[in-house]
C-alpha cells in the first residue's frame, strides 16, 4: 500500500454559535495547514513522503445538554479517473467512524482535522480526498472534496509539523508567548545512498531568522546524517525524521529556515516555517 490515511479529531475549546439552520450540517473552512494547527499551507502539490493535512469546520453539529457531540465520519481518497486508491481497492470500504467529543463550551460549531499521508513511491498525479460527516441524531451529513496533487518523487524537507514535546505527540501551533517551547518536526526523504557505506549522506542545517530575513544564529544547527551518525538509517527506510526546538524568549515573527543538501545526488532541498511569539501575559 502506498497511500496510508488517517483521521484526527480536536475537540473545540471555544465553539461559538452559527447561522445554520437547525438540521443542516456543513462543512466549511476547508483549507489545507502545516501540521495540525499550523498556519495554512500556501500549496497544495505535495512530494512523496509528505503529509496533507485537512483543516475544516464541522458547522450545524448537535451538541447536547451533557456536552457530547455523536457522529460518523467517512473518508475516502481517489485518483484522477475515480478508481479509490484509499481504502485499497482490493479491501472492503471502511465503514464510517463513530465517534464522541466532549465540547463543555457547547455551541453547534465543532474544529476538525483530517490528514493524508503519501507513500514514497506514490505516482504523481491528481488526487482527490472526499470526506463527510454525518449528525448522529439529526442524520444530517456534510461533505467536501478537496483535490491536491503529488508531484514525482524526489529529494526534500516533508511531513514539517510543531509540537509541544520532543517525541511529536502534542500538536502545536507555530505561534506561542514568551517561556513556551515549540518543536519542529520535520522529515528528509527520497534521499540517495552512497555506494560504499550504502547511507545517506545528507547534511540539514536549522537556522531562525528574524522579521527582516537575518539570520540569528551565528553557527546554525547542523546535522550530518552519514555512515557515522549515532543511529544509521535502515536499509529498508527511504526516509529519515529530525526536530529542531525552539525556545521563545522574546516576542516577535521568526521563521526556521531548514536547508537540506544531499552529498551524494548533489541536491538541495530548502522550507520556511514562520513562527510568531506574543508577550507573555
């Protein structure tokens, strides 16, 4: 399987009431984001090993007296003829998700995330990602479809996210006060191998650079991933994940710039994350 698909929910901590009518259910807000709570994601061409993460809005959803909010939620992602690529053909349908929130701010207004992860040696092409959910007590249901594209493989910086802890299991925003710290998570893929030692050999450099473009750091931070990094890359993973933590000691608008080059195909891959830091309170 090339494709693999997955679904996270978030539950809202300030829902506030719409102007949809009772009954109906949408979704509205669709855009695609840098990790789950990141700022949105100006493109929508993706490379193999990537991560297409799908922010939307559940508007019109019932959430009772207890706080609870009940719904199914099906997703599917085809190719550009129709056929379903995800759930693999050759596997029944998934049958919808029932799922539960607890929303003690109540409203009928409920943040979602869906995302997609591409395979390595997914084929480029046009996609599609069509997903709806359905109100367990009003059976109302909302759908979208949101196409993106998977260009050919090739070396770079994927799957960039933030979290609030170093094994990249609390989702963050890319924005925070001042004493907070934020990791950035961040993958190299598509990478070649040197012929003798049959590893990568890949240098990653981090920088932070201010609202101005300089950069901050006088010596970045460099990783050398090659036949003599502490934890060599298996034989079988076309990938290799990394972080760089960054903590906000002073308000202001930063980017980490990540710059990646691999020695042995002489290619260079480069991403900017904009991260905002507020007074603290």
């Amino acid at each position: 399987m090339t494709v693999m698909i997955a679904i996270a929910l978030l539950t809202a901590l300030a829902p506030q009431p719409t102007a949809q009518p009772a009954g109906e259910l949408k979704l509205a807000n669709v855009r695609t984001t840098v990790g789950e709570l990141g700022p949105t994601r100006e493109v929508s061409k993706i490379l193999p090993g990537d991560v297409l993460f799908i922010a939307y809005d559940i508007e019109g959803i019932t959430i009772d007296g207890e706080g609870l909010a009940r719904y199914t939620m099906a997703m599917e992602v085809v190719n550009a003829a129709g056929a379903r690529i995800l759930p693999p053909p050759s596997e029944p349908k998934v049958e919808p998700r029932e799922l539960t929130e607890f929303v003690p701010l109540r409203g009928n207004k409920l943040p979602a995330r869906a995302f997609v992860t591409i395979g390595l040696d997914q084929p480029a092409g046009e996609y599609t990602c069509k997903l709806s959910v359905t109100d367990s007590k009003t059976k109302a249901t909302g759908s979208m479809n949101l196409k993106f594209e998977v260009t050919k493989k090739d070396f770079g910086v994927v799957a960039v996210y933030t979290t609030h802890d170093q094994r990249g299991e609390l989702s963050a925003p890319t924005s925070g006060q001042v004493g907070q710290t934020v990791y950035v998570q961040f993958s190299i893929a598509s990478f070649e191998r040197d012929p003798k030692t049959k590893q990568p050999d890949v240098e990653v450099v981090c920088q932070l650079l201010d609202d101005k473009g300089a950069p901050l750091l006088t010596t970045p931070r460099k990783h050398i991933q090659d036949a003599k990094a502490p934890q060599p890359v298996k034989d079988a993973d076309g990938a290799f994940a990394l972080q760089f933590p960054v903590f906000m000691n002073r308000p202001g608008k930063f980017t980490v710039e990540i710059t990646a080059t691999d020695r042995v195909s002489k290619k260079t891959s480069a991403y900017k994350l904009p991260v905002t830091v507020s007074p603290a309170n």
